[in-house]
C-alpha cells in the first residue's frame, strides 16, 4: 500500500498549518512553499480537508488557513482518511467488501491482512499533528546540537 500525493501533501500541510497554530492564520502560499507543495493542487487539498471541518480559512489581506482544534486534537488517521478514504494492504479487510469474497473463512492471508490493518490504524490513530511537531522540534535540535558541536571542534583545530 502506497499512500498517494493526496495524503503525502495534505499531511504535511496539516503539520505546517500545527506549526503555526495560535500565530493567526497562513497564507496558502507559505504553506506551498514550506512544504514544498504545488499551490493549485494544494489548493485542492486544503478544500477538502475545510469541509471535513478540519481547518478553516480567513478572508482578506490577512488570511489564509487555521487548524479548527489544536494539533493535539487532529490525529494522522483524521487526515489520512479524509484524505484517502479507508487505508488497508488489502480489499478483504475492508468492511464493505468482507463478504465478497467466497474463501474469507478459510483464506490463509486474511489475517496477515487484517494484522498490517491493525497496525497502520494503531499507528495512525495514536498519532497526532502535535506529536509530529514534537518529533520536528526534537529532529532540528539534534541537528543544531550537531551543527554546533562542529563548529567547536573547528574552533579547537584552529587554536592548536
């Protein structure tokens, strides 16, 4: 299973839109550029996550797009699903097409299926918009700690 651009982008707009909460609202643009995300297709994107009342947007000179609860509140899977619709390895996992298929009692694969099911959606449901910013903080001050620890020694080298 491969997640498409939708969930790939809508996602890591969801988590830019979580970097600014509580700053105002931000422009699409900043969004798209950040990301690195095309502006039309994000645009696109950022509709169907305000209907599924996910964000919400702001008119005017100053506007563009807020996250309508706090990034602890959004899960992966609230993105995701509205974005994607149901995430499995498999269509007999599905619950709309469980009983399509003739050998589901007997299928020696259904449940590696419905244990991958299991964990993407354990996954997903336990993680937050503020868990990935965490995560994020936590990857930029590991690599500023680096980058200092660098110039130290470099310091030290020139002394000697």
């Amino acid at each position: 299973m491969i997640l498409s651009t939708k969930g790939r982008y809508g996602l890591k707009a969801m988590f830019e839109l979580g970097l600014h909460h509580g700053t105002g609202p931000v422009p699409l643009k900043v969004i798209a550029e950040k990301q690195r995300i095309p502006e039309n297709y994000l645009e696109q994107l950022i509709a169907i996550l305000r209907k599924a009342g996910l964000v919400r947007s702001v008119r005017g000179a100053q506007g563009g797009y807020m996250l309508m609860k706090q990034p602890e509140n959004i899960t992966v899977a609230d993105v995701l699903l509205t974005l994607e619709g149901p995430l499995a390895p498999s269509e007999c996992v599905l619950e709309s097409e469980s009983s399509s298929c003739d050998n589901a009692e007997k299928c020696i694969t259904r449940t590696v299926w419905e244990k991958i099911l299991i964990s993407i959606h354990d996954v997903i449901d336990g993680m937050t918009l503020q868990d990935m910013i965490d995560d994020h903080q936590k990857i930029n001050h590991t690599e500023e700690n680096d980058q200092q620890e660098n110039q130290n020694v470099k310091e030290q080298e020139m002394m000697l």
